[in-house]
C-alpha cells in the first residue's frame, strides 16, 4: 500500500504528540497540538504508511508568507523519503494559494534535514542565536532557511 498524505484531523492529534517526543527533547503536550489545531492559520499534514501515521508537518501563514514550525518522522520510519514527500506535499498546497516565500529554522548540527532543505531549493537567509535551547541541545544556533516561490 503506498504512503498516503492528508491535512490532519482531531483523530491525528495524539499520534502527533506520541511522535514529537520520540523526535525532540522538549516536547510539545496534548495541549499544544490541540492549539495548533484549532489555529486558522495553521497549514498541517500527515503521512500514513498502512494506515499508521508516521509523521507530519506542521506550517503557520502570515500574510504572503509561511513558516514551518515543525517536521518530525517516527525514527523507525526515517530515510525513506517520508520527510521530503511531506515537504513537497506543503510547498506544493502553500504555493498554490497565496503564499509566496516559506521560511524555516534549522538546528546547525541538524546535517540531515539541512541537506533535504538545501536540496528543496532553501537557502540560508540568516541565523538565530541560542535559538534551541534544552538539556540535549544547549543554547544552539539555527540556520533560518527560505525559498520564494514564482507566481504565474
């Protein structure tokens, strides 16, 4: 059965959280996702593989422009395309409204997903000092990361 991508519903909600804290070590809540969710703004995604949800991405609009807040991938389901399909997925439905120019931030010893951004077509566009800042993670910096998108 091949990899299905949809926008997320309430039902996704846990399995989100469940994946976040698998992923990053300050997890988000219940709480927050839900917040996320019930948000007007945000532009969300799932990716199922036999029916499982094994990741999603997350992007909040402003304007003519998106930010994505987070991407996270069940580990026993990483490099395997999941997190670029899930990328293309919300560039392609960002583009096609009214958003122009999707930004991102980056840990700087993330090489994995700097390397798949680089290879969507971002380029650095500034850094944010201390911008992760947890126990795993002490005070590091984040490469901001865009792309601007051709209206036709």
């Amino acid at each position: 059965m091949p990899m299905v991508i949809r926008a997320w519903q309430n039902v996704d909600l846990e399995a989100c959280t469940q994946i976040y804290g698998q992923c990053f070590p300050k997890p988000w809540t219940l709480q927050d996702f839900k917040t996320f969710y019930a948000s007007k703004n945000i532009c969300a995604y799932v990716a199922l593989e036999e029916g499982e949800l094994v990741g999603f991405i997350i992007a909040q609009t402003a304007g003519q422009q998106a930010d994505i807040v987070t991407l996270a991938i069940h580990p026993s389901f990483r490099r395997k395309g999941i997190a670029k399909t899930l990328s293309i997925f919300l560039m392609d439905k960002l583009f096609k409204s009214k958003n122009e120019t999707l930004f991102l931030e980056v840990a700087q010893s993330n090489i994995g997903a700097f390397s798949l951004y680089q290879s969507l077509g971002f380029t650095v566009c500034g850094k944010r000092q201390f911008y992760y800042d947890s126990h795993e993670i002490n005070q590091e910096n984040a490469d901001v990361m865009s792309i601007s998108f051709e209206k036709k």
